[in-house]
C-alpha cells in the first residue's frame, strides 16, 4: 500500500513539474537550470530520510 501512495505523489509531482519547466524553460535557459540542480541531492537525501523514519515507525 505505501508503494502506491509513494507513486501517486511522484506522479502527482511530475503533473505538476512538467508544465512549469515547460513555461519557465524559455526564461530560465540552461544556466538557471544548473543553478537549481544544487537543491536536488539534498531534496532527494531528505526524502530518503522522511521515508527511513516513516518505515521504522511503522
């Protein structure tokens, strides 16, 4: 069950990502793109974390 709950946010994510890279990319360019591409590995531990504490507390 939490598989399904896990796909349907990063689905939900992605629907919600993907038009606003779409409109924004024009404006951003490559080099806002890479400026931004610093708060991914740090997202993606946090969520990793969220999700250890979730699996042991459960």
């Amino acid at each position: 069950m939490n598989i399904f709950v896990i796909l349907i946010s990063l689905f939900v994510a992605l629907a919600i990502l993907i038009p606003l890279l779409e409109k924004y990319q024009s404006k951003m360019g490559l080099d806002g793109a890479t400026k931004y591409a610093k708060y991914i590995w740090p997202l993606v531990m946090v969520s990793l974390v969220v999700q250890l504490i979730y699996v042991l507390l459960r």
